[in-house]
C-alpha cells in the first residue's frame, strides 16, 4: 500500500486492483482482516473513508483503479483495548468476581469508537479491572454487556471474564434483566405504554410499521411518579433494548425529554429563578435487577449531584 499523506500521517491510502472491485465494504473486510463490521460501521459514519477524495458509503461500489483513503489503519485485537486513565473518576456500585456494576455520569460515552479515543467510562475502568478487556466480544468495551447513550447516567455492567460476559449478555437478550429509569418530560404525563417497533435512521430511531425493513420489536411503559410546572418525572421500565428506544416512545406519545431537541424535548425549563438550561437529555438508569444463579441482584444508581438539584429547583424530590 502506498501512503495518500505525508510521512507522519496516520491516514493510508491504496489503489483498488483487479479483481477487488465491487462493494466497498467487503473489499475493506478482505484488506484488513480482523476488523469487525461495527469497527467499519463507525468508520463510515464519522466519515473517515473516501473514494477518489469524496466521503464514502459502506455500500458504495468501487471499480478498478479506483483510489481509497482511510483515516487511519483500524487497530485490531489487543490495539483496541481502551487507554487506562487511573485519573477519571469511578463510580463503583458492585463488584464481584463476575461483574462490576458502575453509576455512569451524564455526559460520558459508555466506551471509545476508536482506538486511542480517551474520556469514556471504560477507560476508568479498564485503569482499575484491567482483565475487562479480555472479558468481552470487542476489547474497546472493556467487558460492558450493555451501552447507555452518552447523555444518559447511571447502572451500567461490566464483566470481568468472557463467561461471565457471555451469561450476562444472554440474559440481557432473553429478557431477564429489568431495566428501570427515570425520565423529566415535558408536559403532563400519566401512566401509559407504548410498543411501536422502532427502526435506526441516521442518529434517530423512528417508529416503525411491524414487518417493516429494520423494523426491531419494542416495548416501554411509564408511570408518573411526580409533576412540576410544564413537567413530570416518570418512572420507566424498558423491556427491550433499542437504540433510542425510552427517547424515541416517549416523544411519539407526546412527552418528549426535557433536553432532548433530537427528538422534540425543550432545551430549558421554567424554574422560580428563571430558565435553567438543560443540556444533556434528562434520563437516568436507576435500577438493574438481574438473575444470579438462583437469586438476584439488584443494583441502585442513584441520581447525580447535578440532576437531583434540578428536579429540586422544579419542587420535586429525587426518588429514593
């Protein structure tokens, strides 16, 4: 391969040769063997893949003689193991030979894209239990079995061995594990449910016909735990996982989430000392109940400093 930037660029370059054209993704899984579909997923989304100079789609065709320019050459196997930084802070719920479960602070994303990508919550993990790299499918995970979107805090897990990895994520797909939030709408909400399947587009995840391509089964009920002026806290459980899906079910039945304008929720709220900004959607996992052998566990996360003192500034108490 010949480099497309000077000496010192992390970026390569190469030209398509007979008999690798076609889609663009497959001729890259054949170049670099060993990268996963999600590692060129993210690759394509931030737009570090180009054919001949313009932004490239993964399932862009590309002919021979065409010339293809990658960011930077994907790291593989242990390469990706996130970066250990001992200085970010761990909020450490449970911890057991198994599993570690943390309370994620709003803001930070669950793990690094990319390798090198430092500020996560595994990479204060991985500072700590080092052996959650191997632990799971993806070393860049540092053995999480589940994601929270980076604007979202509380109970997160993390494995701290493939077999431990391997159960947890097959509860978490069975459906054994209940998943509790609580979430500050906008507007005056009763109890109510809602389970339209959803579908990924773009950032978002928009509601869905059943049977519909991309469509995935889902499933959100609510129940009002208290109200303020304009708003109301719920508490929610979600028996599927879907991307965006308590964002994307709540805003379709009309009470988007305060600091939510993806999906229609108001960036402020009216307090008695006048607007509070609300920067990061206001959703928090605060409880995990999950088998462990024949028992469970529960795990309580609760809420941040920050978001307790909103909801008092809006005269209502933060749940126990």
């Amino acid at each position: 391969m010949t480099r497309d930037l000077p000496a010192g660029s992390t970026a390569i370059g190469f030209t398509v040769l007979p008999g690798e054209a076609g889609r663009l993704d497959r001729m890259l899984a054949a170049r670099f063997p060993g990268v996963g579909r999600r590692r060129w997923a993210a690759m394509f989304a931030a737009g570090d893949v180009a054919v001949d100079g313009a932004r490239a789609r993964k399932g862009d065709r590309v002919a021979d003689g065409a010339r293809v320019t990658v960011r930077e050459a994907p790291a593989v196997g242990d390469a990706l193991a996130p970066v250990a930084q001992p200085e970010l802070a761990l909020d450490v719920l449970h911890v057991d030979a198994q599993l570690i479960a943390l309370n994620k602070p709003a803001g930070s994303p669950s793990h690094p894209l990319r390798a090198g990508e430092t500020g996560t919550v595994a990479n204060a993990l991985i500072a700590r239990f080092p052996e959650c790299a191997a632990a799971g499918r993806d070393p860049r995970e540092a053995g999480l079995v589940h994601r929270l979107d980076r604007g979202t805090s509380g109970a997160l897990l993390a494995a701290r061995d493939r077999a431990a990895w391997q159960e947890l994520r097959r509860a978490f797909a069975a459906g054994e594990v209940k998943k509790r939030y609580l979430a500050l709408v906008a507007g005056v909400a009763s109890d109510g449910a809602c389970d339209a399947p959803l579908r990924p587009s773009g950032q978002r995840a928009v509601l869905a016909r059943p049977g519909e391509r991309g469509a995935l089964q889902a499933a959100t009920a609510w129940r009002a735990l208290a109200a303020g002026d304009g708003v109301t806290l719920l508490e929610v459980e979600a028996s599927t996982g879907r991307m965006h899906q308590v964002r994307a079910h709540l805003a379709a039945s009309g009470v988007p989430l305060v600091g939510d304008p993806l999906y229609g929720g108001p960036s402020a709220v009216a307090a008695a000392g006048g607007p509070i900004e609300v920067p990061l959607p206001f959703l928090h996992a605060s409880r995990l109940d999950l088998p462990r052998g024949d028992q469970r566990l529960d795990i309580h996360a609760p809420l941040p400093p920050e978001r307790a003192a909103l909801l008092a500034s809006l005269g209502i108490a933060s749940p126990d």
